[in-house]
C-alpha cells in the first residue's frame, strides 16, 4: 500500500471523518445504511499516523441528529470539532448551544440532497458566520458549480468536499480555491480527478486552500482511505512548508482547533 513513511508530514489533522454509532438513529439514504463505525474502529485505522486532531462531518444518513456528534466529541477530546446538519429554520439559540459542544460549521449535501437553493444557502452561511463564526461545508459533483460559483463566493466562510470530485469540473473548484474557499483533499476513492494533478494545481493557485482528510469510513466509495494517499499527496507538494500546510496548519486554522 505505499507505506513508505519516511516522506511523511510531522503532523495532521484529519479535516473530514464520519462516526456511525448505532447507539444513536441512522436513516436510509438512496437505499443505503452504513455498518457501524465507531471512534475505536477509527483509531485503529489511524494508528502510527501522527495525527494531532480532526473534524467529524455529519453524513446524510444522520440527518439532523446531534447526540452522536456530541457524544464522539466528548470521547475524542478537545482537539476535535464537528461540523453537523441543520435546517435552515433552527433558532439562534440552537445554534450556540450547539457551538459550546465543540461545532463549528454546517454541512449543505447538494449531491444526495434537495439542497438547491443556493441563495438560501448562502443567506443561511452569512447568519451562522455571524452568530457563531460557523462556516459551511458544501459535498457537490463540481460539475454543478457553473452557475453557483459567484454565488458561493459571497460566504464569510466555506469548504468543498473531496476536490469537488469530478475531472471536468476541477475549473470550478480552481475558481473557489482563488476567492479563498478552503478545499478538501479528502475521499480520493469518490473522486475522477487525477489527484496528484489537481493538488499541484490547487496548491499552486493558493497554497492555503487544501485541507487533507481521510473521510473514514468511506462508505458508498469505491475505495476507502488508504496510507499511500499520504505519499500521493506529498510527492505532489514542493516542499516541507507545503506539505505542512496542506496535512495541518489550513485546517488548524480554518477550524480554530487549539
């Protein structure tokens, strides 16, 4: 599996992962439940990486439940912060209590969801910016992005997931990732972009944009995280700044993490 590490980053934190604890509800999507996958089955994935702290993203088969998301976070440790499901009509109070539990953004699924107003959305981003300094986090086939990108690029705050996946939409996400949009380098078995490829243009038009991640488990992908993904991602890179920036320091930054 490439387990060359020697090349490795110092430090990471893994900007996109999923809990599914069966303790809590889970609701069908497209015809799909997911196995159970809980904060030890992560760990043990994860063990020998350096990994310092990370993000746990709500998935459409958790809808507006947050019991879970507190329950992992309190386990986990204050080096990592969620990003859940809200609807758009959920009360300012709701919102910061939410955000005393370690939540920090709001995840808008415009690939299996209904999601498409995007005017809504956004208004929906510039309330939770202002409220609680929360940001959204958009899962979007990139090939959709034509119409939305000035749209999008009126949020306070805002990340795309997985390169945005698709290879002839890579124009679109280079687009956000020059108006400052952070972009995940996360889910590599979900994507048709040549990875190596679109890092190196990516990290060339801002070297800020990237954010790795795992997306563990990597349910309904055709492969889940692997370690050699860590060497595709650095023998894209220029240099040990790079490497740092993209593995820990955007992340760090762009989630306030301690």
């Amino acid at each position: 599996m490439g387990n060359n590490r020697d090349n490795w980053p110092k430090r990471i934190i893994d900007s996109h992962l999923h809990i599914y604890d069966d303790e809590f509800p889970l609701i069908e999507n497209q015809g799909h439940i997911p196995e159970p996958f809980y904060i030890d089955d992560y760990r043990n994935l994860v063990r020998g990486m350096p990994i310092e702290g990370g993000v746990i993203v709500s998935g459409s088969f958790q809808g507006f439940e947050q019991r879970y998301l507190k329950a992992a976070l309190e386990n986990l440790g204050g080096n990592f912060v969620g990003v859940t499901q809200l609807p758009g009509s959920v009360s300012d109070e709701k919102i910061q209590q939410l955000n005393e539990h370690g939540i920090r953004g709001v995840r808008v699924n415009l690939k299996r969801g209904v999601h498409r107003d995007i005017e809504g959305i956004v208004e929906f981003g510039k309330r939770i910016w202002d409220l609680a300094g929360w940001h959204l986090e958009i899962y979007v086939d990139s090939r959709e992005l034509d119409d939305m990108v000035p749209t999008l690029l009126k949020l306070p705050k805002l990340s795309v997931d997985h390169l945005g996946m698709a290879k002839s939409g890579l124009s679109q996400v280079r687009r956000l990732a020059e108006g400052g949009v952070k972009i995940k380098a996360s889910g590599f078995g979900r994507t048709e972009v040549n990875v190596e490829d679109a890092i190196k243009t990516l990290n060339k038009t801002n070297p800020d944009a990237l954010m790795f991640g795992t997306d563990l488990p990597g349910t309904r992908s055709t492969r889940s995280f692997e370690p050699s993904d860590i060497t595709t991602i650095v023998n894209a890179l220029d240099d040990d700044e790079a490497v740092d920036k993209v593995f820990y320091q955007n992340a760090r930054n762009f989630y306030n993490l301690p």
